[in-house]
C-alpha cells in the first residue's frame, strides 16, 4: 500500500495538496499537505481516521455492512472488516489506534425498498460504531442517515473531514 | 457459446488486472499518478464499440494478438493525455510532434506487453502480439473495426445481430482529470473457447444469442421509452446506445458521472426483480420539464413543477421500457410508483448496487441512451437485474421472441 505524503514533485511545483481518490470498496491512507477525497456516498459509510501526533490520516469508503454475510475476499467492501484493515494500515505507517479519532458521513437512507428490518445505510453506521468501539476509536464527528448523497474531503494533516451534498451546502466536521 | 457467471467474472478480473499492471508500468516511467477506475465487458452492437469517445481527437497503440485468444486491442489517450506522457518522459517532448509520438508509442508499447501478458499467465498458453502501431483519429474512428462475427453458430445473417464483446477499462489520471482507456476486442471463436474451458459448470451458463436477444430487446425498450417522451413533449427523441455489461457490484456506481442528476428509481419485480433508473442530467431535466409545461416557464432553477414533470416523465418511459421486456419474456413485470431522485449520480446508484450487492459479487447492467437533436437534452436508463433471476428469464426466452417488441402505443395507454 502507498503512503502519499504530499510531496511529489508534482503537489510541490503546483502548490496543490496531493489528492488521493479513494473508490468505492477501496481505502486508502495519507500524511501531510495530501488530501483524501471520495464521491457520491449515498448508503455506503465513509469512515475517516485520524492520528494527530502523525499526521496520518486514512479513509475507507465501505458499500455493505459485514463481511461475515457473504463471500468476498475484498475487505474494504465491507464497514467492520474496512475499518479494520484500516487500522492497521494506519498502524503500519506510524500511526497509533490509542490516538487516533474518528469521523463518520454517509450511510443515507435514501432508494432504500427494503420493506423488513431496517436498510443498508442504517446498517452500515450500526456496524461501523460497533467496529470503531471493538478498537475504542472515540467518533467526534458524524453526518449520517438523512435521504441524501454525500461526498468527502479529508485533510490528512487536521484530521478535517469536509462533508458535500447535493442539495445541502457543505460541513466540516 | 455459452458465457457462464463464473467465467466472466473471472475474465473480469483478469482484465482489470492486466489493465493495472499496465497501469504500474507506465506510472514508474514517467513518475505520473494514474489508477484504473472501472473495467467492464460489454456486450454491444458493433456500431456502438468506443461511443464514449464521442468527437474528440484521440491518439494511441494498437496491437493484434493471437494464440490462445486472437483480436486486437488499443490503448487510446486524448490529446491532452498524451502531451503529459510525452513531457513526463522528454521534457518539452509535448511540443515536438515526432517526439510525442514516439513517447506514446514507446510508453503503449511497454504497457500493452504487460497487458498481454498478464492474461497469457493466466491462461498459461501463449498469446503472440505484433509490433504496435501508433494510430490517431476522432472518435471511435480510432478503434479497430473489430472481429469478424459475434457468433458463427446463431447465424448473425438470419438475426441481424451484430454484437461484439468488448473488455474496456478506463484509467484515470490522479493529478489531471483525464482519462485513458484501454480496449480490447476478442475474435469470437477463441474467445468461446477460452470461455468454455474456463467455465466450472454448465449450470449458470447463459447462451450468448439470448444475451444479444436480451440486448436487442433492451433497445426496443427504450425506443418505446423514447417515443412516449416523443409523444409527452413533441420532442423527437430517438434510443442511441444500448449495451449490457458486466461488472463487479462495486463498479455499477460508476456507470454513472459524479454530477448531479434527476430522475426516478423503480423496484421491478417478477423474473427477474432489479432495479431500473432514468436519469437526466440537470440542465437535460429542466429542458424536459420546461417542454412539457402549458405555459412558458423560464426559471433559472429546479422547481416543484420541474420535479412533478420529470417524476411522469420517469413513470412513462418505466413503463415503456418495461412492458418492452415483459412483452418478449412473455411475463409480467410489475414495478413499484416512481420514487423522484435529485442528487449526486453516484450516491443514487450506490444504495441500489449494495441491495443487490447483498446477494451476488458481480452484475449485468443494462445501459441505455437517448438523445435529441432539436433541444440539449439526454436521458440515461440503467436497469440492475437480480443475476440468478436474469439467468432464469433468459432460460425460458424462446429467441424468436425478440421480434415481438415492436413499439404498440395503444397497449400502453
């Protein structure tokens, strides 16, 4: 896995931050000036960890809740198994779980024709407080559930995660 | 041919893997961020192969193969594309014509061998490639005209079906927003085979004359969705594009652009259950509802009336569409009312994929364009099917069906 920290020769004679996309089912994590960034969350839970003494910083974007309900051999699918391998990645480059904090944007209730239980979205959130609780990851910021998309920008130097909709402005959390 | 689930999710992978191996070598010559964003095989009418392309000028590699599989594939860059890999490698390389070629065919070069490669390991046979080519044109005129005939055993004489499988990943730039795109066309007779020794089992195998059958039904669904538009607002509109493609689940989302879209969302239920979508662009949605309206209306932004006539707009063309599916399955097909959607494109698809992401890995989606030329307006219809339920509709499809989906108004109304 790449660690982007912002100072390719690029970033640096552009004077723009790097930007690292992180797609759906994918997480990716960053220090520095870089920025992480993921589009168009509608049920599926962005979960945005952040190491203040490092600068590190890691964004999973997970489609569904638990890797136990199914067979994939893609963690990052998944909010529990996403997370977790999320952790140790950020561990894996310097970060600590004792220090880091997270964010949480997405898991809409939006499209949902379930007609039993409750949705996707929901779900995704469910699982992905119980997964950051399993590490004692504190959540100190969140914009969830709602009927709307979202996308993400996260400052891997801040920990600032910028909240985008379509129809609702922007927040930072 | 028989194309099972297995198989093609398999050659899936194998496609999106060569595509970013191909994608590492040219990162490391030239010191640029690039990732690959979607990989897809799309089975589509050979008129239709690079529509994506649209008018712009494009310049590439293109290689024949042969061996275990035989065809040709591409690597195809914009303009702008390749000036950045040209000043990567040479700086100043950009200005000098001769010299941006070269470095375009130098880098194509070194990526399709890995492209190639790539599925020769997998095969394990070997896959010869020629020398490339370096190739330049607007369009899809850049593609090869692709092989010979989608299926010898069908007869594509008597169908009239002419349908190509073609594997296309698109790669994106990290630091620009351009995008490359490497296609590759399969002849069909090898690829039939490598498929048939590939599958695991003949149980979820689908024949391929019925997914070109489902194609052309698709087709005729949204010409019918198109002339109940036609009929709505007096504006002529005619079906473009339709192709079926197949995907991870985690890739149907971007079969959509991250802009903000409208449109409606229906759950279909029946064989098969799935989802279907018909979505506008934003400025298409506004021109569409204005056309509709008695009287003129010239706001500047998206009204309660705007969303009222796009929400009928979406239940009219859902059902033109549908009735066309039901009409050559031979079942019904009932759908849940219209649910209006005005949002990121991306963050509408996604709940979708994930409730079907329930169930399988991968998806067939079914795509499908139309355009007018009288005002800016396009309409995009996407349908997500439940994959074992497809499978189960297409086995009970009598092909000679296709014939029936002739557009018939007055059943509609």
């Amino acid at each position: 896995m790449k660690v982007y920290d912002g100072s390719t020769a690029e970033g640096a004679s552009t004077g723009e931050p790097d930007r690292v996309k992180v797609g759906i089912a994918e997480y990716r994590v960053a220090s520095g000036e870089a920025v992480l960034t993921t589009s168009g969350l509608g049920s599926c839970l962005g979960v945005a960890l952040h190491d203040a003494e490092t600068e590190t910083a890691g964004l999973v974007h997970a489609m569904l809740p638990s890797k136990d309900e199914m067979e994939s051999d893609n963690d990052a699918k998944f909010a529990d198994s996403g997370i977790r391998e999320l952790v140790r990645e950020l561990e894996r480059s310097g970060a600590d779980r004792a220090r880091m904090e997270a964010k949480i944007a997405g898991g809409s209730d939006m499209l949902d024709f379930s007609e039993n239980g409750s949705g996707i979205g929901v779900r995704n959130v469910e699982v992905g407080r119980r997964t950051l609780e399993e590490f004692d990851i504190p959540v100190v910021g969140e914009d969830v559930g709602g009927d709307h998309g979202r996308s993400l920008r996260l400052e891997a130097h801040s920990g600032t995660l910028v909240v985008k909709s379509a129809n609702h402005g922007s927040l930072r959390l | 041919m028989k194309v099972d689930i297995q198989s093609l999710g398999t050659f899936n992978r194998l496609a999106h893997e060569g595509a970013e191996q191909a994608t590492r070598s040219m990162c490391q010559m030239t010191g640029l961020d690039a990732a690959v964003d979607v990989t897809k095989i799309t089975l589509v009418d050979r008129a239709d192969v690079g529509e994506q392309l649209a008018g712009g000028e494009f310049v590439g590699v293109q290689f024949g193969f042969e061996g275990e599989l035989a065809g040709d594939t591409v690597l195809v860059f914009d303009r702008r594309g390749s000036e950045t890999i040209a000043e990567a490698l040479v700086p100043g390389g950009a200005d000098d014509g001769g010299m941006a070629r070269s470095s375009v065919a130098e880098i194509g070069n070194i990526m399709m061998s890995g492209f190639i490669d790539g599925w020769a390991d997998y095969l394990e046979a070997s896959i010869e490639h020629t020398p490339p080519t370096y190739v330049e044109g607007t369009g899809r005129e850049i593609l090869p005209a692709g092989p010979e005939s989608t299926d010898t055993e069908s007869g594509d004489a008597d169908s009239g079906l002419d349908q190509v499988f073609v594997f296309k990943s698109e790669i994106e730039w990290l630091d620009e927003s351009v995008s490359f795109y490497i296609y590759m066309l399969p002849e069909y007779d090898p690829l039939a085979g490598v498929i048939g020794r590939h599958a695991d089992s003949e149980d979820d195998a689908i024949p391929v004359d019925k997914l070109q059958v489902f194609n052309e039904m698709t087709y005729d669904g949204t010409q019918r969705a198109a002339e109940n538009v036609e009929m709505m607002t007096g504006i002529e509109t005619e079906a473009e594009v339709t192709q079926l493609s197949f995907a991870p689940i985690e890739d149907v989302p971007k079969q959509v652009g991250t802009d903000t879209y409208v449109g409606t969302v229906v759950e279909f239920t029946g064989v098969p259950s799935g989802f279907l979508l018909v979505l506008f662009d934003e400025a298409s949605a506004v021109h569409i509802a204005e056309a509709m309206m008695p009287v003129e209306m010239d706001a500047d932004e998206f009204t309660d009336q705007h969303e009222s006539a796009i929400e009928e707009l979406g239940n009219i063309m859902t059902s033109g569409f549908v009735d066309g599916w039901a009409n050559v399955l031979q079942t019904t097909v009932d759908h849940t009312p219209p649910r209006l959607v005005h949002d990121m494109g991306r963050a509408i698809v996604d709940p979708l994929a994930a409730q079907v992401g329930q169930h399988q890995e991968h998806a067939f989606i079914i795509d499908s364009e139309m355009r007018t030329d009288d005002i800016a307006f396009g309409a995009e219809i996407h349908a997500l099917p439940n994959e074992k339920e497809l499978r189960e509709a297409l086995d009970e499809l009598l092909v000679e069906r296709a014939d029936q989906t002739e557009a018939d108004v007055e059943q509609i109304f």
